[in-house]
C-alpha cells in the first residue's frame, strides 16, 4: 500500500503531461504484445502458403508483414521520442523543485541537512525516478498489455491453450514476485549508503586544508571507503537475486514452448486445432508466460525507484517553517528596534538571546562586542530575518519583522560575515551578487569602495578571474574585500559586517573600516569585531554577555563605567 502511495503521488506531480506521457508510454508499452501477434500470424501464413504451394501466397504474406512490422515500428519509435521528453521535463521540474526547497528553506533547517544529502536526492534519487518512469513502468505495461492482448488472443483460438498459457505464467509470476522484498530492502540501504558516499566527498572537499595539514588523508579515505564497500556488498547481493530472476525467466520461457508443443501437437493429432494455426501459438503462448513472469519481476524492480520516489517527495512536500506574512512591507524610515527578544536554536537546551531590548536611529554606527559564544552573531542573523519564529519583536521603521515579507524584510539589509563566502564565478559576477543589473561602472565603484579595485586591477584577467570553488584563487584578505563590495553594491540602507574585517591586514583592514565609517552618514551600520580598536568612533556600543545585553554606551561611557568592556578593551591592549 504505501508503494501504492508514493506512485499515486507521482502521478499527481505530473500534472500537464499526464496525456503526453501516457500516449508514449502506450505506444512504446504497445510492442510486447504486436511484434509477437504480427510473428504468429507471419508463421502462420507462411506455413498456409507452403502447404498451398503457393509462391505468390509467400510473397504477399512477407510484404504485407513487413509493411506491417514498419507501421507497428514508427509508432514505437514515436511513443520512445514522447516517453522520453516527457521523463526529462518531469526530471528537470523535480530538480527545481528540490533546488527551490533548497533555497527557500529557513537557515536553521538548511544548517541541519547535510549537503550530501542535498547532492544525492538532486541526482541519485531524482535519476532513478526518472528510470521509475521511463524504464520500469514501461517494463511492467508492456509486460501487463502483451500477457492482456495474447490471454484475449489465444482463448479466442483455443481456451486449453489459453488456461496451459496461465498456468506457466502464474508460477513464473509468483516465482519473481517472491523477490520484491529483498529487493527493496536492499535498495534502500544502497540509497542511504550512496547518500552517506556523497556526504564525505562533501565533508572532504570542505575541510580539504585541515585534513591535509594534519595528515589526515588516509583516514578521510577510510571514511569514504566505508560506505562504498557497503555499496559493493549490496551490489552484490542485487546481482545475485537479478541472476535468479533471469533462471527464472529462461526457465519460463523453455515451459512455455515445451506446453504449446506438447499441447497443442495432441491438439492437432486429434484433429481439435489446424497445424498452421499451431504455428502462430508459440509466440503468443511465450507472451503470455514470460509477461506474467515479467510483472512479478518488475515489481520487484519498483523497490528501489520507489524507495527514492519516496525520499524526493518527503524533501518537496516537507512543511516549511515561515512565519513571515507575503505581502509588501512598507517601511516607515529605518530605525532598528528589539524588544524583549527571547531565542533559543532548534533542539538546543541552552537559550542563546534572552530579554534583549534596543533602540537603534538610523544612520548610526553601533558595534556590538563581547567574548566568543556571547550572542553577537545570533543577534545579527536574528535582526536581518535569518532566523523564522511565530514571535519575533525586531522592527524596521515600525513594521515587525512578522508582518512583512521575507523578501522585503532581508532588502533592507546587506550583509557580511568572517566566512566571505564566494560563488566559483568572476569577480565582476561577485559583486554584482549584491544587485543584479548593475553596470561595470558600479561594480568599480562597490570595488573602490572597499579598498578591492587595485588588487583586481593587478590581476590577469582583472574583474573577469575566476574566484574559484569557495573563492581558493584568491587570498583570505582579498576574498573579504570583494564580499565587502558585494555589501556595498546593494546599497541597502542598513549595513551588517559580523567580524568582516577579521581575515585582512592592518593597511586593508584601517581603509575599510574608515571606509565604513564614512557610510553611516546615508547609512545604519551594524558591526561587530574582536578589534575593539576599530568601533572606538561608534555611535554607540552594546556589550553582549550570555546572550545578553549587559552594557550600552559610547567608548568614553562605557571606559567610565569599568565594566565588562573596560576589561576587554584593557587586555586587548596589553
């Protein structure tokens, strides 16, 4: 029933070509049943032509059969072409599904799902959907319509050879039907373990640099050979049940021959059938019989197509958790404000922001500091809409964060991280990441900006050079400037830098912060930093400790104050 399940929703997913796919799957499935029928009536002509002796009879029957196989053909041919574009628009629109689930997921349930995962269901599963889809249903239509059309056709001839005929074909059914459950359970482990394959390929090439430099190698290897041996086993196992269903099915089709000829010789000894009609049985009676063996073995061949089925529809029907409403925000100016903001992590124990309250005007620089684990980052993400809750008092201009779209919330902010993640893209593509349309002029502009535009200048292909996977062609300071262009080609009105000059030099790292400092006269800039020397000249600056807001004031009120922020400032100097 629940394979039943996961077809039915397939089939609800193929809303508008449903017809097209259908007729092609007819056209192709067509064949298992015509190409015998046309063979036995071709034997049977043949035989009637020479116990007539008639050598035009001969000729007529070989032309007409022929035109016959070449009609019966296209419309194979044609149903091929349709089943096929079909299966790749089905595939195409599964992918992009997936791939806008992906993307439109909240941070925490993305951060959660493992990229392999991610990697595997985009390829491995939706690929055998697809052969679900094209292969195997066709395997088990053309199965059920040539044992339909023979059973219809031999019982018309003679109902002793039409019983004989099912007879065979309910052994061989039974027969490789018993393989269905071996066989799914197989193919799901095989799934979960090319998924498990993938995700230390991904885990590797993320964490490349640590594993080499601490000679880690062999051991990622014998992390990922793991999996794959497992797969190797499972293989194995697969081949070892396909090798009996194929005896089964050459066994079938030997009984097959020996009862038609048994058969249907006492039938035509006692004078009950016409020996060239006896001639036309054997492709229709093996029909019959490897048909019914056949759908016993396909639908042991659905396991694993469905097992995948399964897992790409638990992936593009999965509820999402957005509690943003879709509408259009309308921003009554740009001052910040935080009220109370209780928020824990997804499955976590500890809160990690309790109780923060803020005003911030617009235009205005505020830093926010405090030890590692304090609450800094979270507070950020949680300002600019990464984070989704039924309850989130953080207000632009007015408007909550809850009573906006998630689209119009997120424009009003642009932002950077100590990561400075890049997009294996040019630079000029980089930057234009942060406003889609913008002119090379601008991109300049954004680049000059952010102290970036002489190194690119200096480089071979200028703006054009290829970042690279995760931005590896460029230095850890010069990936950080080109993410601080990328900010400022946006041109939002509030500006959030998390650490985002923590990977550049003294010299880079003072022009942009003077750089950043010059942009609050048109912009709110949110800024935090272990260099406590860089957010002296803040307008203000809120100290974070255990998620919450233990200290507000400038640089001279909160020096005054002899608190947590003297302390820190006070060893970052010794």
């Amino acid at each position: 029933m629940k394979n039943l399940t996961h077809l039915k929703r397939l089939f609800a997913f193929m809303t508008g070509y449903k017809i097209q796919y259908a007729t092609g799957m007819f056209l192709y499935s067509i064949q298992g049943y015509i190409f015998p029928l046309l063979m036995g009536f071709f034997s049977a002509g043949i035989m009637a032509a020479i116990l007539a002796g008639s050598f035009e009879q001969l000729i007529n029957t070989s032309v007409i059969t022929f035109a016959m196989y070449v009609l019966a053909g296209l419309g194979v041919g044609g149903g091929i072409y349709l089943l096929v574009l079909t299966n790749a628009k089905i595939q195409r629109e599964m992918r992009r599904q997936l791939f806008d689930k992906y993307t439109n997921r909240d941070l925490e349930t993305s951060q959660a799902t493992h990229s392999g995962d991610s990697l595997a269901a985009l390829n491995t599963d939706v690929g055998m959907v697809g052969q679900l889809m094209e292969n195997t249903m066709y395997a088990f239509l053309q199965n059920f319509m040539a044992f339909a059309f023979s059973v219809i056709t031999i019982f018309i001839i003679d109902w002793r050879l039409g019983l004989a005929g099912l007879g065979v074909g309910a052994v061989l059914f039974f027969a490789q039907n018993g393989f269905t459950g071996p066989l799914a359970r197989l193919n799901e482990s095989r799934l979960g373990k090319i998924a498990d394959s993938v995700r230390h390929m991904t885990n590797f090439m993320a964490a490349a640099l640590p594993i080499r430099a601490y000679n880690m190698q062999n051991k990622a290897l014998r992390d990922f050979e793991t999996p794959i041996g497992t797969i190797k086993i499972l293989d194995i196992r697969i081949a070892f049940i396909q090798m009996w269903q194929n005896i089964f099915t050459t066994v079938g089709g030997w009984l097959s021959l020996i009862t038609t000829f048994v058969l249907g010789g006492w039938l035509v000894i006692n004078g009950h059938l016409e020996f060239p009609v006896l001639m036309m049985m054997p492709p229709l009676m093996e029909s019959i019989s490897m048909s019914m063996g056949g759908i016993g073995r396909t639908i042991a061949a659905f396991q694993g197509p469905l097992v995948a089925t399964k897992r790409v529809f638990e992936i593009i029907d999965a509820p999402e958790r957005h509690f943003h409403k879709d509408k259009s925000a309308e921003f009554d100016g740009y001052n910040l404000a935080v009220k109370s903001l209780d928020f824990s992590y997804q499955n976590a124990e500890n809160t990690a922001l309790s109780g923060v309250s803020l005003e911030i005007s617009e235009n205005k620089m505020v830093a926010f500091v405090g030890e590692s684990g304090s609450g800094k980052s979270t507070l950020l993400r949680a300002i600019i809409g990464m984070y989704e809750r039924p309850e989130m008092p953080i207000f632009i201009g007015g408007l909550g964060f809850n009573d906006s779209s998630a689209a119009a919330w997120r424009s009003q902010f642009a932002y950077v991280d100590q990561s400075c993640k890049l997009f294996n893209i040019s630079i000029a593509e980089n930057v234009e990441y942060g406003k889609l349309g913008i002119s090379q002029v601008e991109v300049e502009i954004a680049a000059k900006r952010a102290v970036a535009h002489d190194f690119i200048m200096e480089l071979e292909d200028g703006y054009g050079t290829d970042c690279g996977e995760k931005g590896g062609s460029l230095s850890g300071g010069q990936k950080q400037r080109i993410a601080i262009a990328r900010a400022l080609a946006k041109r939002a009105p509030i500006l959030v830098f998390d650490e985002a000059t923590a990977a550049l030099d003294k010299d880079s790292e003072r022009y942009v912060m003077e750089t950043i400092e010059s942009l609050r006269t048109d912009h709110t800039i949110l800024i935090t930093t272990h260099n406590l020397d860089n957010i002296v000249a803040a307008d203000s600056i809120v100290v974070m400790d255990g998620g919450k807001v233990a200290e507000v004031g400038t640089h001279g009120e909160l020096m005054a104050l002899d608190g947590i922020y003297r302390r820190l400032f006070d060893e970052q100097e010794r």
